[in-house]
C-alpha cells in the first residue's frame, strides 16, 4: 500500500470516527496527489470533514485547499437537492396511498457523522406492496409512465436527479442471487415507517449489492466498503453475528460476508470482529485489498475476436480469478454454463 492510499484511509478513519490521523501529506504535490486518489475512490468530501478539523499549519494550502473545499461543497449540493427530490416523491406517493421504501446511498447516508457528506449518485426507491402494478403506478408518479424495467428497475430523471424504481432489488443469475431475492422479500414486512428495510434484510441486500460489483466488472468501489462497515457499526445492536451467519449460509455467501466484514473494519477504524465467523486467508484478504484500492483488475474481452480467441482469453482469465470466485455468488456449475453461453458474444 503506498503513501498516499495510506493517508486517504488514514484521513477517513479520522472523518468517520472523530480522531486525529496518523499520517497526512506533507507538501502541495502529497495534497494534490491525494485528492486525485480520493476522487478516483469518491470520497473527498469525507476526507475533507477531517481537513477542516486539522491545525491550519496542517491543512493544504492554496489552489489544492480550494479544490477540496468546492469538491466538498458541490457534494453537500447534489445531495441536498436530492433530499428535496426523494421528500417531493415520498409526498406524491402518500397522496396516492403507496408506500415509499429507500435503498443504498440515500438510505445509508444517515449512518455517517455528516450525512451529506456521502456523495450519492442516485436515488434508488421501490413502492409498497412491492408489486408490478405499484411498479407502474410509481413510473407514473415519477412522470415517466413508458419507463422500461430494465433488468430489476426502471431508470428515470426528476428534477435532474437519476431515479431507480425497483421492481426487483437483485440480478437473478444465480442461485444465491434468488435465495438472497426471497429473503429480502420476506423481510418487506418489517420495513420502517421511514421505508428502510429491516437491519436483517438490509444486510442480505447490501452484502449482495456489494458482491455484484464483483461478478459484474471483478472491481469493488472502496464506499461499498464503507457503506457495509458503517452499516454493521451503527446496527450492532440489532444485528445478531448468529443470525447474520446463518442467514448467509443460507444463500450461500458466508465466506464473502467475512472477507468484506474484515476489510471493511479495517479501512474505517472499527471493530467488526464479533461479526467474522472464520478465519480469512490472508492471502485473499491481501488480494482483495488490492483490488478495493487499486480500483482495476480485468479489462472486458476486446471486441473482434474470434470464438477461439474467446474461448482461450476467458479460459486463461477464469484461471487467474480462481482465488476469487469463493466470495462470487455464482457457483462452479452456474459459471461453467455462463462461459460457454458467452462464448460468442461479443465485448
């Protein structure tokens, strides 16, 4: 890990728990060669809550100290504007007798230390009793009645904010992925007044969501780290490790479950370990690291090649991810009939 991926968790750790870093830049370049990595990671106005409370000898200085500040500003914009847009739809929903459920960023905002601090790309919502007829009811609400599902939502603009109206909350690829879809639905009827899904359904939602960036691109964005380890933190009490690992047995994704745990523990300060069922090897949780932070691992499959050429660069790549495909939700099976079914398409 180099210097300046060591001052960025050092800095958040410092944001999310009200502590002084143990490692911050020492000249402009370190400055500016930290904010670029922090907005690679997304999260530079986290990092710059605790910039603010530094001495001011230590704080950046000049043109970088500005690019913070506006980088901060412009996150606590958005999501204030978001704010409005998700209370304009809550109330529309209310008239109309539905109920409005929340999910991610906007959802997980409220278990920060500053709340508009967590830059939130969209708004993801679904609509209750979760059904296709409310599915539809609520395009219409949103304004975009033609909105096509694309997969397990529709995707909508208001007000310039990217709505995601949820019919389903997972990809149903794989098997886990419909056992993890099943309990979430079971647990729809301990959704909060507020439209939280309940600690235990949140926990099967979030850890799925997370493991999708993995199956999707075999990258993992550094905030659903976060996201998942401030989850844990603020839900102690109401999570039981017991529950929680036999819920994730069930589905079948335990050993994903304590990977990230540890990780997630690790980059904000917090200790998670009443949650780990297992021991971790460390090699994996080396690897894994390694691709939270390094924020690239396998490129997609060039176009214009032929099936053969196909077939050996995904043989040869599926070699090199055997480590990772204990923490996938895909089983052996399932990923021996999705590459051959990918055999020739394209990208």
């Amino acid at each position: 890990m180099d210097t300046s991926t060591q001052q960025m968790l050092s800095l958040l750790r410092s944001s999310l728990n009200g502590t002084t870093p143990d490692s911050l830049p020492q000249s402009t370049e370190d400055w500016e060669k930290l904010f670029r990595l922090a907005r690679k990671h997304g999260v530079v106005t986290m990092i710059n809550d605790a910039i603010e409370h530094l001495p001011d000898e230590q704080q950046p200085q000049g043109d970088i100290a500005l690019s913070w500040s506006l980088s901060a500003d412009r996150t606590r914009y958005h999501y204030n504007h978001q704010a409005e847009v998700l209370q304009s739809i809550r109330q529309k929903a209310d008239a109309q007798g539905l109920r409005l459920g929340l999910i991610k960023g906007m959802s997980l905002s409220r278990y920060y230390p500053i709340p508009s601090s967590r830059a939130c790309g969209d708004i993801d919502i679904f609509f209750l009793p979760l059904s296709k007829q409310n599915y539809r009811q609520g395009n219409i609400l949103l304004g975009c009645p033609d909105a096509e599902l694309d997969g397990k939502h529709a995707e909508v603009s208001v007000d310039g904010v990217p709505v995601e109206n949820h019919y389903r909350f997972l990809d149903l690829n794989y098997l886990s992925q419909y056992r993890a879809e099943r309990y979430i639905h079971s647990s729809l009827k301990d959704v909060s007044p507020e439209g939280y899904l309940s600690p235990m359904g949140n926990m099967a939602y979030l850890l799925m969501h997370t493991v999708s960036h993995l199956t999707a691109k075999y990258k993992l964005p550094l905030r659903n780290i976060i996201d998942w380890g401030m989850f844990l933190k603020a839900n102690s009490q109401a999570l039981s490790p017991a529950d929680c690992h036999r819920v994730m047995r069930r589905i079948g994704m335990l050993p994903a479950f304590d990977i990230l745990t540890l990780l997630a523990g690790e980059f904000i300060g917090a200790d998670l370990s009443q949650y780990i069922s297992a021991t971790v090897r460390q090699e994996d949780v080396d690897r894994m690291r390694e691709l939270i932070l390094d924020k690239k691992y396998f490129e997609p499959v060039p176009s214009g090649l032929n099936p053969v050429q196909r077939f050996r660069l995904r043989w040869k790549r599926n070699q090199e991810r055997r480590w990772l495909y204990r923490y996938l939700p895909s089983s052996a099976a399932e990923r021996v009939i999705f590459t051959i079914k990918h055999i020739f398409i394209k990208g």
